[in-house]
C-alpha cells in the first residue's frame, strides 16, 4: 500500500511540473514549450526539454494557454486579407522584431505620379494607401517600410502643389 501511495505521489508530483504552455498560432500550428517572456512586439518561449530561446512576433500568436495554471492569455486578432480589397487591414510593422516568425514574401512598392495635385501629407496617405493595397494583393497581413522618400522639392526646398512625389518600399510578411 505504501509503494502505491508513493507511486501515486511521484505520478501526480511529475505530472504538475511536466505541464507545458501552449502557443496557437495563426497559421494553425501549436507550439509546446514554456514561455520566459512577453516584450512589446514578440513572446520568448523555449520548446519542452531544450534551453534555447526562440522568439516569435505576437502577431503570429493568437493566444497562449499557461500549462502551471490552465490560464488563457489573448495576444492578438487574425488579420484576414482575402483580396487588395481588405487592404485597410494591412498593417504596417513598427520594428523589425515584430515579423519573427512571420512568413517573408518579398518588396513591396507604393508611389504617387510626379505630376499629382497633393498636399505632401495627401500624396504621402496616397501612397501608404498604394502600399497596402499592394500586399493585400499579395495576400500579405503586414508591411515593413524599409524606404520613405518624398521627391519634387522646390528648389528653395519648400514643398509646392503638383510637384510632391511619395515613394514608400517594404518588405510584406504574411502568417
């Protein structure tokens, strides 16, 4: 009777130190591990009997469930881009460390014409605007803006109607 009651102990002792969070991804993965950290833009996790840190960016999680204490934490909504016409969705990624984890599908460019009737500010919104619609096409979720220039300066370098040329480059991620 003691071994069993000792064998029942060390089952149930192992089974509360084994439990292992878990991390669902947007993409319909599930990772095991534990989590060491929450930052601004990613979750630093360890995958269960390794010591290595990964991270990964909490767009790409959808939510984790703590293992210890059976806890659910929300980290972030899907975004879904069907077509260019969820463009409004696309989100432009503040740091490079926000796209661990994410899928790289390549340049995306967003320009206005030479010859616009633009404000600088509305010729730069047009073409964010272009941008977005741009990944979208490609079916990407997010955006890393890896140029901004504007061209067309007057030569005393004011910025005048018809001459404000907006050029934004970047890098789409998708899940």
């Amino acid at each position: 009777m003691k071994t069993f009651l000792l064998a029942l102990a060390v089952s149930i002792s192992t089974m509360a130190f084994s439990q292992s969070d878990k991390l669902y991804l947007h993409n319909g993965k599930t990772v095991e591990g534990s989590v060491v950290r929450n930052t601004e833009f990613t979750v630093v996790y360890k995958y269960v009997n390794e010591d290595a840190e990964q991270t990964i960016s909490k767009y790409a999680v959808e939510k984790i469930v703590y293992g210890k204490s059976g806890r659910t934490e929300t980290v972030s909504p899907k975004i879904a881009i069907n077509s260019e016409d969820d463009w409004a969705n696309v989100m432009i990624l503040e740091d490079n460390a926000a796209s661990a984890g994410l899928t790289k599908v390549g340049e995306i460019r967003g320009k206005t014409s030479l010859i616009n009737y633009r404000t600088a500010a509305g010729s730069d919104k047009k073409a964010e605007e272009k941008l977005k619609k741009e990944a979208a096409k490609q079916g990407c979720q997010f955006v890393i803006i890896t140029s901004d220039k504007d061209a067309g300066l007057q030569s005393d370098g004011s910025r005048a109607w018809g001459g404000i040329q907006s050029i934004k480059k970047g890098i789409g991620y998708k899940y």
